[in-house]
C-alpha cells in the first residue's frame, strides 16, 4: 500500500507535514508505506533533525507549490510540476493508492476529477467533514462546499455515498441518514428538501431516518447528514468557529476536545475513483499523522471499490 | 402607545407571560400601555397572586388558542377568538401599536402578511433575529426561516430592512450589511449568493461590506448579516444548540450568557405595516419582558414608517 501526502501544502508545510509523517510512521505496519511529495532538499533536513531515519519513506521531488489563494484549475495546468499536480498523477497512474494534501483545496477537488476521474454514475463529487458526537463517536456531513448548488438527485447520491463511508470506513453498522433541513416535519423546507426528502423516503439504498434541524449536528439521530455545499459550509465554518471560541475562552470540556478537527485529519472526497483526502489550512502534525491513518482506512476498507459496485 | 401581548403563546404561557408583562411594567412610563390578550379568567388570578394592581395593564379576553403544532393558515382562519388572531385584528384596526407573541411562529407570520399586510414595494417580509458579539454589542440575521427559498433582488431588500432595523432600533450609525457566503472573495457562492453579490455592490440603500463565512457570525465584520431563510434557519438553530450545550455543560461564559435569547426578547417580523415580535417558544418571563421593550422600542423608533419610506 502506497499512502500519498502532499509535503507542501498547508500553512505550516512543509515542518508539519514532515512532523506528521514521523508521528504516523511509527503506527504504520510493514507493507503500509508513505509517500512524501515536495522539496526533498527540504524534506531531508528536517527528517535528519528529527534524529528520523529517511529509508523509512519515499520520496517523490517536486519543485513547485501551489499556493493558497491561487485558481484552482488554472493553477493545476500550469504547474504540472506542483506536489499537488505530481500527487494526482502518480495516483491516476496508481503508483498511489492515495493522496492527501492540506493545500489549495480548490485545486485539490480539480486535481481529483481531472486526474482519477469522477466514479461513472455519480452526477457530483463531493467533500464531506466528520463530526464528533456528544454521546461519544463520530458522525459524517456532506456536501460541504464542493457544490454549492445541488439538485435532489445529487442530494440522494451524498446519501448513498455518505453510508458506504459510515459504514465502511467509521465502522457504523446501518447508518441512521439524515436529510438537514428547517423543520422535522416530512413537508417543511426549501425548494430543494422538499424535492430530495420523498426520493430518499422511497431508497433502498440508504437508511433515511427522516428531517433533521441544524441543533441536531451533533446529537444521535443521524449518522450521516446530507446537505448542499452551501448549506454544509456555512455550518462547518459557523461550528468550527465555536471551537475555537472555546479554545480562546479557556473552556476546558471533553466534547470541544473532541471537536479539535486534528483528531480526524482530512476530509474525504467521496465520488472519484481513488482516496483522496483534502486537509485543513492549518493542519498541525497531529492533524496530518490522523489523515496519513484516514488514508490507510479508506484504502484498507476498499471504500472506493464498494462505492464503484453501488452505483453499477 | 399600546403595546400588545399575547398571554396564550409559547410553552410556559399563561404564567411566564403574565411574569414577564409584570416585570416590565416598572420601566414603562406612564404613556406605554400594556395590553394582555388572552383568558382573563387565567390572568387575573396570576397577578393577583403577585400582589400586583391588575389596572397597571389592559385586558383583551380572549378564549381559543392556536397550539404551537396547528397548521398557521388554518388556525388563522378557524380560531378568530384566538389570542392570535385578535391581537392582528386589533393591530390592523390600529387600536394596537404593535404585537408581539411567543406562540406559533408559523401563525404569527401568516398573521401579520393577513392582517396588516406586506408594506408597499416589499417583495417578502422576513424573520430576524438578534445575535451576540464577540467584542460586544449585538448585530441582526436576517431571513431566519419565513423565506427557505429567496431570490437575489428579495436578499437585496433584506439588506435594507436589516440596515434599517439596526440603524434605527439598535441605534448602530452606518451599519455594515454583509451577504453570508461560502467564502469572502467577490466571486465566491452559490447561485442565489453570485447573483445578489453585484446588487449589493452596486447599491446605495445601505453599507454593503461584502461578503462573510459562518465563521463570521459573532464577530464585527457585519452589523446585519443576510441570507436566505434556509441558511439562517440552519444557523440560528445550529449556535443554539451550542449555547444549550455550554449551558448543560456548566461552562460559565460572559459572552455564552449574552448568547442566551432571553435577553434580546424576540425576532422582529420585518417588511409589514407594524411592529410584530415573535417569541421564542421556551419564552421565560425574562424574556417577554425583553421582547416587550423591544416592541417598545420598534414604535418609538418608527421603524415602519421609515421602512414603508424607504420604499416608496
């Protein structure tokens, strides 16, 4: 197994990223191994710093960054050379078995369906996050900006996509879906849940336990809620800044601890025909040691495959 | 003035109601009227029980209510004796100078389109709600749900009526408007936001600052931040839930204790022909209290007919 991390990526690439590799390394078993993308001459100091035997990953140079704030897809043209451009081709190719970067995420959405290619049936990729559980465990919410404006099918298929994750890759047997909206009532909502909750009543393909409201993120009734890429995003920016108010403020609780994104790593893009997993701008090194493990799961629980069987 | 109360909404009505009209009638001068509608049998004995002179109020007996899960149109029409439905009636006949109820939301908007009407060249009135700041001082969201599918020129007039309502009520010269999006570049969204983006940018009618994230909701980017009424919906019950939970979780918080809804009364319906509050429905006599003050406050300020100027 070939795990794919983008070195330079993320403000605080590539120290974090290297750091993060170091810290997976040691949970890895034999035949998983990292794969590091970026500057070697930058890579190589900071492994021998670390007192870090560099036999112990491998290296693919590249010389080009893509920037934070820079166009997505034109950004993916024009540095073929970019660690995020050499990453997608080296998994098109399948000298990867994943890929993950905290970079431009834009371009890291646009590097997947450029490169591995949307997954045939599925209309929309989409970019899911996970969600701590007050109870305890973890949940999933998706869309959460790939598409800011979605069609009801579209909306049935995050369903389908978000299960086979729960199920799969978090290990949460039958998971409860669910459908955010305004209202828990079968005929509250706007335009588009109204048009989405009758085709997810009637699925097969999913468990759809109904409406939830957005006080629900975080309690038991869903597993997996869907939502548009608009919706979704206004949510996870609006929760994540609640955090990080805890954070300042002092307040010390277990649950918040849980809500640290850094626990989790990535988040998945579900919908191309490989792992990929797209990291937070800040990510530490513990943020990236947990998406080097998300990386492993998705390819250990052949997540990709059994999406590609679903939609056959 | 007149200020009227419905006794009958909300989840501890009549009781926290009565508390609540009681609580604030020491800070009403002697020209601001309270008016209570509902069943006098069961007001009466509540004041009585607090020692409080039943001829501090006027009195409305009113004897159906339209329950919290009653079909808002519906109930309208079928219960004219309704505390509701008589508190608009009063309102329209302009023996009310505003009404404010923590009952049936759903009711309340039908109501108010009903009775008083959509003030002239408004496309869609909407729910507003109060938020918190960080640094201090409180800012306005609006649509909170009377709208789940807007369109760009509807989010335009949002800006105007929140400009208004925060200029002239919460007394914020200039405020900053800005359009909740998924991302802060002019180029960001989804199509509803894309398309409102340039309206805003080009209009005069109010201080458009561009566009904010959810992340941006408590800080001062933005005095009045629009959206859709899904979005805001969404939003507003997803940061409740997180005032809740620092509540359960005793985390003690200046700025989590001005989160609490209670202190700011209710959510102004804006864009008709008078002032109408809506209630949370857990509304504590805290609460009324505050969302008669803020009823108050809507009348003398002349909100409306600067609204209703506003469009002409």
């Amino acid at each position: 197994m070939k795990i794919g991390l983008d070195i330079m990526g993320g403000d605080y690439a590539p120290k974090a990223n290297v750091l993060g590799a170091i810290a997976a390394h040691q949970s890895l078993k034999a035949d998983e191994h990292l794969v590091l993308i970026g500057d070697t001459q930058q890579i190589k100091p900071l492994l021998s710093e670390n007192g870090f035997n560099p036999d112990h990953f491998e290296y693919v140079h590249t010389d080009e960054i893509i920037g934070m704030g820079e166009h997505p897809t034109k950004a993916i043209l024009q540095k073929p050379n970019s660690s995020i451009s050499v990453g997608f081709q080296l998994l098109k190719e399948g000298k990867l078995d994943s890929f993950a970067s905290a970079g431009n995420s834009g371009a890291m959405l646009v590097g997947a369906v450029f490169s591995v290619k949307t997954i045939p049936g599925i209309i929309r990729p989409c970019l899911s996050t996970i969600v701590p559980k007050l109870k305890g465990g973890i949940g999933l919410m998706l869309d959460v900006g790939a598409n800011a404006d979605c069609k009801p099918d579209t909306l049935l298929q995050f369903g389908i996509l978000g299960s086979l994750y729960a199920e799969n890759v978090m290990q949460i047997e039958n998971p409860k879906v669910a459908l955010m909206n305004i209202g828990e009532e079968d005929e509250k909502g706007n335009m588009l849940s109204l048009a989405t909750f009758p085709l997810m009543k009637e699925t097969k393909l999913f468990n759809f336990v109904g409406n939830v409201e957005g006080r629900d993120l975080f309690n038991d009734k869903a597993d997996v809620i869907v939502c548009d890429g608009f919706t979704g995003n206004v949510m996870l920016k609006l929760a994540e800044s609640f955090y990080v108010l805890t954070i300042k403020k002092g307040l010390k609780d277990e649950f918040f601890d849980r809500f640290n994104y850094e626990n989790y790593g990535g988040s998945p893009v579900l919908g191309v025909n490989a792992p990929v997993l797209i990291g937070h701008g800040i990510s530490s090194p513990e943020a990236i040691k947990n998406m080097i493990f998300q990386s492993r799961d998705m390819i250990t629980s052949n997540l990709v495959g059994k999406i590609q069987a679903a939609f056959q």
